[in-house]
C-alpha cells in the first residue's frame, strides 16, 4: 500500500524539480541570448532574413484565420445584439473583441504553431547533425549567428501579424455584418471610432503581443537548443514548444488583463 503512494508521489516530486529546472535554466538562455542581442543587430541582414521566415510565410494562415474569426463575430454579434434592439453596435464589438483580446491571442496561438515549432525543429536539426557544434569550433557563436536573430525576428514579427489579424478580422465583420446582413456602413465604422481608444485598446493589445512574441520565441529557441541530438528529441522539443508556449500565452494574457484593467481604474 505504501509503495503504491510513494511511486506516484516521487514521480510528480521529480516532475515538479524538473520543471523548475528547466524554467531556470531558460531564464539564463534568455539572458544569454539578450547579451548576444549586440552581436546580431551588427549584422541585422540576419535578422531581416528571419523574419522573413518566421513573419512573411505566416501572414496566410494569420490573415485567413483572423478573416473567419471576424466573420465568426459578426455573426455571433448580431445575432445576440438583435435580441436589444443595437444591431448598429456590431462594429465596435467586432473591434473591441479582437483588439482587445482575440488579435493577440489568437495570433499568438496561430504564430507559436507555425513559426514556433518550425524555428525549434530548425535548431534541433542542426543541433543532431553538429552544425552548432561546428561554430564552436570554428569560434563563432551560436548564440549571436543562430539563437539571437531568431529571437528578435519573432519579437518584431509578433505585434504585426497580431495587427493583421486584427485588420482582417474587422475586415471579416464588415463582410458579415454590412455586405451580407446589411447594417448601415457609416454607423458600423461610426460606433468602432467612437469605442475603440487608441491608449487602452490598442496600445494594450500590442504589449500583449510583444511579450507574447518574447515568450514564444524564448520557449521556441530553448527547446531547440536543448533538443537531444536524436530524432525522438527533436520531435518531443518541438511538441513541448506548442504546448508550453500555448500554456504560457493564455496564463501571461490572465496575467496582463488583470494588470491592464486594474491600472485603467
């Protein structure tokens, strides 16, 4: 009997020192990559080239997506605000609902899949075949030629897929509501003007992407770098990537919400 307790509970103790471990030692990653950050802007060509990668070949599924999720909203919406009498407000709950939260979440999401997974897999890949170990040899760098330019890349990435995603999405509401529903045109961008605010509303929802952005890209590159040398490793790096980062995005968007509307009062 007692060893059916100790087995679960030593393996959830070493589950639990791991994960500190690894939170650890991805805090000094992330030190490790900012202090190489110097490096890489010498040479930004670099970075420019990932984020080409990471940024330009996820503008599809992030403006597809975000296009469904307005138009997802634009029916939802008028369908709830028709119950009131106020189908004029379909606009501003479009925008709000988007800027506010699902732009940066959503594209967070869509950005830790696509371009998280591939940036990991890239690093574990060169990783298993020695290309890291090579630029050691050779005295450069991995961290300022590989690590960094990959980081930033998604740091810049980040907040202007999540404006896309949004500029779609309003794009997609007034598909559904103005073109398809026919609510006036001049009250669904009248009533969006007037609730959306530029400091609260949209100044918020880019912090959010850009700390979204840096946890990804850190979680991403970590993984990679860590990834054991094999196959195996390098697939379960790449799923701990997606899971981790999907975690981390929605407990850090708890977090800034709370932060975010208790300094709104």
């Amino acid at each position: 009997m007692l060893e059916r307790v100790k087995r679960p509970l030593g393996r959830l103790g070493h589950n639990f020192i791991d994960g500190v471990w690894r939170v650890g030692a991805m805090a000094r990653f992330f030190a490790l990559v900012l202090s190489s950050s110097g490096t890489s802007f010498k040479r930004f060509r670099l970075v420019v080239r990932e984020v080409y990668f990471v940024g330009v070949l996820s503008l599809v599924i992030i403006a597809v997506s975000g296009l469904f999720v307005g138009m997802v909203l634009g029916l939802q919406g008028f369908e709830t605000l028709q119950r009131y009498g106020a189908t004029e407000s379909i606009g501003m709950l479009v925008a709000l609902s988007l800027v506010r939260e699902l732009g940066p979440v959503v594209s967070a999401l869509l950005f830790a899949s696509r371009a998280g997974s591939a940036i990991t897999a890239e690093i574990g890949l060169m990783k298993a075949t020695e290309q890291l170990t090579a630029m050691d040899m050779m005295a450069v760098s991995p961290m300022a030629r590989v690590i960094a330019p990959r980081f930033w890349a998604g740091v810049i990435s980040m907040p202007l897929l999540s404006a896309i995603f949004s500029a779609m999405g309003v794009f997609g509401g007034y598909i559904v509501g103005v073109v398809l529903i026919g609510v006036d045109a001049g009250a669904f961008w009248a009533q969006m003007q007037a609730a959306v605010d530029f400091r609260y509303d949209v100044l918020n929802g880019v912090v959010k992407s850009l700390v979204f952005g840096v946890a990804v890209t850190v979680i991403a590159t970590f993984e990679g770098f860590d990834a054991p040398p094999t196959a195996e490793g390098v697939s379960g790096a790449t799923t701990r990537t997606v899971v981790s980062s999907a975690l981390t995005i929605l407990a850090l968007d708890l977090v800034l919400t709370a932060f975010m509307l208790r300094a709104d009062d």
